[in-house]
C-alpha cells in the first residue's frame, strides 16, 4: 500500500497533467494510481468510466489547492 507522501505526489501528477491539458498523461497517471492503490481525489468511489474520468480531469484542471 503507498503511504501519505505517494499520495500527494500522484496527485499534484494528475492534477498537472490536467491543468496542461494532457489528456492521455492524466489517465495514465490514474491507471497507476489505481495499480498501486492510492485513492484519487474527485474519483473516490467512482467507477473509472471515460465519462467519470472526464468529469474528474475537469475538477482537477479547474480547482486549484492552497498547500498539500
């Protein structure tokens, strides 16, 4: 199981990913996530249909965090 520093890091990857627009990144970062067993922020419990990914790329490049 990853710990908490994984946790941060995968995410700020895929929120990156995102917010740069790189479509194909971000779903690969979360099929590693999903691999390694680190939960994803905006797709906890969600299936990872093309639909439920979309929506999540859209809160990630849009929602911005103070600190993590």
């Amino acid at each position: 199981m990853a710990d908490e520093s994984q946790y941060l890091l995968v995410n700020q990857y895929i929120e990156a990913c995102a917010k740069c627009n790189k479509w194909v990144a971000f779903k690969k970062g979360v099929a590693w996530a999903d691999y390694l067993g680190i939960k994803i922020r905006w797709l906890r419990g969600a299936d990872r249909s093309e639909e439920a990914l979309k929506v999540a790329f859209t809160f990630f490049e849009y929602t911005d965090y103070a600190v993590l």
